[in-house]
C-alpha cells in the first residue's frame, strides 16, 4: 500500500489495501502531521480493503484528535469498508462524508475562530464578551417556498413547514428557528402544539421554507454574564443593544441563543433580537410575514423566538457552539418547545450573537439548475437534484418521460471550472422504489450486462420521495449524446431498426435471456397487473367504457359481436387459477424493458435504465412487453373507422396457437407503412421468446405477460382510441387463453 497526503488539507488518501502489513504506513502518515488540534481527512477511493489492524489505527487517531479539539473524516468509503464499520458498530462512531470537499465544507464551517476578550460593564453589571476578529458574515434570505438544507440554512429564523413536507400545505407555515441540527417549528398564533426535527446529514437534509433569515454559521460573539442575574428578556436586549451600538455598527440584524445552564431549568433560546434595524430590512427585502409579525409586536418586550426546555445542560467550557447543540438538542433530552418567554429567572447563562453585516438572496448562492421555458421542476426535486449533483456548478435537466411511479431527466452537468461533464440520467419517484431500483441495478445488471448497462452513482432521498443518478458506462465524453429507443424507433425504418433490436435482445441482455434455468412459476399471479401498478383497472375501464368487472361478457362495436370481458377475465379467472402452477424456463427480466428504458448513444452503443421491477421470472416477460407497446400503445388509430379496421386487420394475430406461429398479413390502409413496421418487429418479438424458452411452442406464459401490459393500458395517458385498442386486444386474448386452457373432449 502507498499513501499519498496533502498537507495543505491535511488529507490521507492509501493508494491499495490496508491490511496488517500496510497499517503500519497508515500510522506512520498520520504522524507526519504535526499535533496542531486539526482535524484530518482519510480519502478511501483508492483503499478496496481495511483489516482490523486498520481500524485500531483510526481508532486511536480519531481518540488523539478528540481530546485537541479535533475529529477524523473518513470520505469516499467503499460499500465494503462501510460494512466493516457497520458489523463492528463503528459506524456512528466515525464521522463520514461522501467526498473530500464534503468534509472540508464541513470542517471550514466549524473552524474555531480567533476572538478578542473584552468587559462589558452596564450599570454595576459586568459582561465577559469574547468578540470573533472575522465577524463579518454575509447572511441570506430566502422566499418563495423553497426546501433549504440545514447547511444552507445555518442558523436561522422564519416561516415554513416540517421536513416531511413537500409542497406548500393548506394551513399557514409555523414559525422556526434553526440551531445546529435541530430545528424548532411553532404555529405564531400559538394555539398548535410545537414541535422540532433533528437531522444526522445536515447537508443532506432540509425543509419548505416559506421566509427566513440566515445568519451562517459562526457566532459573531459571546456574552457571559458575571455572576449577573438575568431575569427578563428586556434585560438581555439592553446588552445587546450596548453590544451592538459600539462593536456592531450597521449590522441589520441580530439573531441571539441563549443557554441557560440552571439545574433547575436548563434550556436554549434561539431568540431575534427584535428593533428597528429588523423591521426595516424585512420590509426592505419583501419578507411580508416577518414584517407583519414585528409590526403586530411593536411596542412590547416578548420575544420573537423558541425555547427548548431540556432534561440537562452541562456548562460547555472548550465545546463549540455547534458541539453543545449537538450534544444537548436530542430526541432524549428535548422536553419541550415553547415561544420564548419574557420572563425568567438566571445565575447561570450564556449568549452567543450571529450577526449579518449584510443580507443577500439565499436562492443565488445555490447549485443552478435549468430547463427550458415550458418546465419548472417542484421545489423537493431540485432539492434532490442539488444533492445528488453536489459535484457540478450547474446542470440543465430535460424531462425525458413521466410514467405513473417516476420522473425521469436527461441530465447535462458541468463541473466548478466549467467543463461538461458526461450525460447522465436522474430520475426521481418514491423512495423505495429508488432503493429497489438501485439494489436491483447492483444485484441484477451489473454481474451481467455492466459494459452496456447503467451504473447508478448515488441515491438521495426526501420524505418519501427518493433520487438515483445513472452513469453510461463505456460512453465517451462530453460530446456524446444520447437517444432514447423510442425516438430512433418512430424516426427509422424496419432495415434499421431490426439490427438495433438484434444486438439488444440477442447480444446486449444474452447473459439473461441465454441461461434459461427451468423452475415451476405461477404464471397467472406473477402477471396480475392489479398487484402492481395498477389496482384501479376496474374502476377505470368502467368510467372510460361503462364495462362492468362482474360482466362475463360485452358487446364490441369493433367487431360486432358479444365478446369476453377482459376486466371480468382478469377479476375472476386469474383469482380462480391464481396458484396454478407450471414448470417454466424463467431468466432475469427486466420486468418493465420499453422503449423508453433503452438509451443509444452515437455510436449505437446500448444502454438500459430502471431496474426497479427487474428480477427472475417467465423467459418471455420482455418480448410480450414490447409486443403490447408495439401493436397497442403505438397503434395509428385516430378515430372509429381506423380503430375497427386495425383491430380487423389484427385479429388474426390471436388465433394461433403456438407460440412460433404468427399469420402472415399485408396490411393496407392509410397507416400501412407504420403498422407493417410494428407488426415485423411483434414477430421478432416471438421470435426471440420462442428462441429463449428453448423452442418451446406453449403460448399461455406468453399470453398471461402480454396481458399484464395490454391490460392496464386504458390507465395509461393515451388517447381513448388507443385504449380502446387495448381493451379489445386483451379481449382477443383472453379468449384465445380460454381455448388454449379448455378441457380436451
């Protein structure tokens, strides 16, 4: 093993394994740096492997910098390296960060500033006031409801909603403080419950903020009363007025928190110090809320703030501000949420001030992100956006397709120097389908097809609603572009188009569909379309065409004779024949392959997204997917007359009864050139399931995964003629299921 250091951000980075020959070295690196209490980086994106031998090293690292004041950052660790953490429960021990940039933002934020020692003497009353030397800050205000992380938000105090929200709510936003990593909620007019929220990531976590003011990070100054009694709030705010008036001239605001360490009644106030210079620039900046909020209060000596009432408060002597939050702001020590109070008693207390010399729009200081004119993206995606292109200076996100789980973006990022980077694909749906997506890519896509496939480079998650970042494998650089199958499918012939689905289902996905391993499977519940996405089909059917789920049969228009009712089919028979079992050849399917999860770039190398629904199942899942998109979701039917007629010229199609058998039609009409097209590669379709299933003919496991897709098509945002399409197809194959499956006499 090698280690390379940086001394200017004192950072380790071994370069191979670390294992009990090579920990030695890792000793030896952390001693070149000399015992100035600051903290040091260990950068594992080039470490595979960490022994026991190690962590004892780390350990006693992170033991040394502890007691200096300092801490260890582990930045960039491999999932394996995590899990050794994990399974030895060291894992909330260490502090870990994604990147090394990560860590340093970290690490400059809670840098211990230098500060000036002065007394304050007011009346017979002294002050102790340690005053920072580099006390100019730049605060922020946001407005426009936007979700703002914690770190964004720094210490801060406004209007907004609870972190589980993610779009505005019906009822008026609370009023909150920010502390470190917790954060106070309140409704101003004091009737609801109050409550708080505490986060472990703060830079990965956040809230609706509807207004707010921020005041950084770093306290401005302390003020330590000696042995004064303070016993009401007007008391503080004439300190803080003579603190502001000779050492704080012109700042606009004051945010103060206020510890008090009476055993009694132990508590920290995060309080605005509320005067002229706040009113005016509230107004000044249109923070309406605010405004009419201190003009409500003009004249009287409450407090605008929250206290938190707490079990214990241990006297902070070398903590931080940042560590005595951390360390008392706790689900187990917060007792309650209260306004703050004019009245109190205390021997014992401590004041830190954060000031904003000046304050500028929150919203310009964050990662930009564009679109174009006819798109704006919900305020809890571009959070998610934010975080999950942390390493970029500005993307531009394209809406690429929207389907009834998820948000997919084509995605152009650019790094901090301004050089494109790589096209990537975000996309955005419920958590645990991201999760599942992401676990699926890993378990299912890259053991197999890693040189074609998707890579998904992080996840990040909201609420309930979760991000994952996709990166193309094998694709060039900045230049290259990419196509979605659908795009190249409507613009291209049969000629072109027949080698590009030859090298995706015969070449691309072979270490899937190739390796058939025969089990038995359940074909009627694996393909149930009502399990999955789409328990509403029966309800929908009934609003689009008045068919009832309970009808065994309906009259079609199309073709002019009473008919099985899929929806009844579907209801009824697939629950009678639920847990009728065949033996099977079952591959990994992709479980939902459209056109739309198959990307080209321009080299026509292939590239396939979205493994959340991918698993091992029937070998003929994908094909009879594609099928239904192909002769169903694409069918060029505008009106009656085309719709009777394409089913007409269709209908043979479900009459055979094996499934390497497919009638030859020439197709006429109008749309003759498309329907041919779609029809030639529905064949292919077959043809390649055939192949799969080792030139087996038995046609009912195609059937029941062409109708898990065919089925819920009338769900779909499509126009009505197509879904009218659907529900005859699926009636076609539900009859030619009955007579595949009927009793021989």
């Amino acid at each position: 093993m090698n280690v390379m250091t940086d001394s200017d951000n004192r950072c380790i980075s071994p370069m191979g394994r670390i294992d009990a020959n090579s920990s030695s070295e890792l000793d030896k690196a952390f001693s070149l740096f000399p015992e100035n209490d600051r903290d040091i980086i260990v950068d594992f994106s080039n470490c595979p492997y960490l022994a026991s031998a190690g962590i004892r090293v780390l350990l006693k690292t992170k033991k040394r910098l502890v007691a200096g004041q300092a801490d260890l950052f582990l930045t960039s660790v491999p999932a394996d390296i995590w899990q050794v953490f994990e399974t030895a429960g060291l894992h909330n021990l260490f502090c870990f960060k994604t990147n090394m940039e990560e860590a340093l933002q970290q690490i400059r934020s809670s840098k211990k500033p230098k500060s000036t020692s002065r007394t304050l003497v007011i009346g017979s009353d002294n002050f102790s006031l340690d005053i920072r030397d580099d006390y100019n800050n730049e605060g922020h205000i946001w407005s426009g409801n936007e979700i703002v992380s914690y770190d964004e938000l720094g210490f801060a105090a406004g209007f907004g909603y609870p972190a589980e929200t993610c779009v505005k709510s019906v009822n008026e936003p609370s009023f909150f403080v920010v502390a470190g990593n917790c954060t106070g909620f309140i409704q101003p007019d004091g009737i609801s419950e109050a409550d708080f929220r505490l986060t472990s990531d703060p830079g990965k976590t956040g809230f609706l903020v509807s207004e707010a003011l921020s005041f950084g990070h770093q306290p401005a100054a302390i003020i330590i009363p000696d042995g004064v009694q303070l016993n009401h709030q007007s008391k503080i705010s004439e300190v803080v007025n003579q603190v502001k008036q000779h050492y704080m001239i012109g700042s606009p605001a004051l945010l103060l928190v206020v510890a008090d360490f009476s055993p009694q009644s132990p508590s920290v106030s995060v309080i605005l110090h509320h005067d002229e210079a706040l009113k005016i620039s509230t107004a000044l900046h249109g923070l309406t809320r605010f405004t009419k909020w201190l003009i409500q209060n003009k004249g009287t000596t409450h407090p605008i703030g929250l206290k938190f009432k707490l079990s214990t408060l241990k006297e902070p002597h070398t903590l931080s501000l940042h560590e005595l939050l951390r360390l008392h702001l706790t689900f187990e020590n917060i007792n309650e949420v209260v306004p703050a109070p004019p009245e109190f008693i205390t021997n014992n207390a401590r004041i830190w001030l954060l000031t904003a010399d000046t304050f500028t729009n929150g919203s310009a200081t964050r990662l930009p992100i564009e679109s174009d004119d006819s798109f704006t993206i919900e305020s809890h995606k571009a959070f998610l956006a934010r975080q999950i292109y942390s390493d970029s200076s500005r993307v531009f996100i394209k809406p690429l397709h929207g389907g009834f789980s998820a948000q997919t973006f084509q995605v152009s990022s650019f790094d901090h120097e301004g050089r494109k980077m790589r096209p990537t694909v975000m996309k955005i749906a419920h958590r645990d389908l991201i999760k599942r997506e992401s676990d699926h890519c890993r378990q299912f896509a890259l053991p197999y097809i890693f040189n074609n496939s998707a890579n998904v480079l992080g996840t990040v998650f909201y609420g309930d609603t979760g991000a994952l970042r996709y990166n193309f494998v094998g694709i060039g650089g900045e230049s290259s572009t990419l196509s979605w199958l659908t795009h190249i499918y409507q613009e291209e012939d049969l000629a072109t188009l027949e080698p590009i689905f030859d090298k995706i289902f015969l070449q691309i996905l072979k270490p899937w569909y190739g390796q058939p391993v025969l089990k038995a499977i359940q074909p009627y519940k694996d393909h149930d379309p009502t399990k999955t996405f789409f328990p509403h089909i029966y309800r929908t059917a009934e609003e689009l065409f008045g068919i009832s789920a309970d009808e065994p049969t309906i009259m079609v228009t199309e073709t002019g004779r009473q008919m099985l009712n899929p929806y009844w089919f579907l209801k009824h028979e697939y629950a009678r024949r639920c847990d009728e079992t065949i033996s099977y050849n079952t591959s990994i399917c992709h479980g939902d392959l459209n056109m739309q999860n198959i990307l080209l770039d321009e080299n026509r190398n292939v590239y396939l997204i979205d493994f959340s629904e991918t698993r091992p199942r029937s070998i003929v899942s994908d094909f009879a997917r594609l099928e239904a998109i192909l002769l169903v979701d694409n069918a060029p039917v505008a009106d009656d007359i085309e719709t009777t007629s394409y089913i007409k010229q269709l209908a043979p199609v479900y009459e055979s009864s094996r499934l390497d058998d497919l009638p030859t039609i020439l197709f006429d009409g109008h749309h003759k050139a498309v329907i041919t097209k779609n029809y030639n590669l529905t064949c292919r379709m077959r043809r390649y399931a055939f192949e799969c299933s080792q030139s087996n003919p038995d046609l009912i496991p195609y059937i029941l995964a062409l109708l898990e897709w065919t089925l819920p098509i009338v769900c779909y945002g499509l126009p009505i003629h197509n879904k009218r399409v659907s529900m005859v197809v699926a009636s076609l194959l539900c009859e030619q299921l009955s007579r595949l499956t009927a009793p021989r006499a």
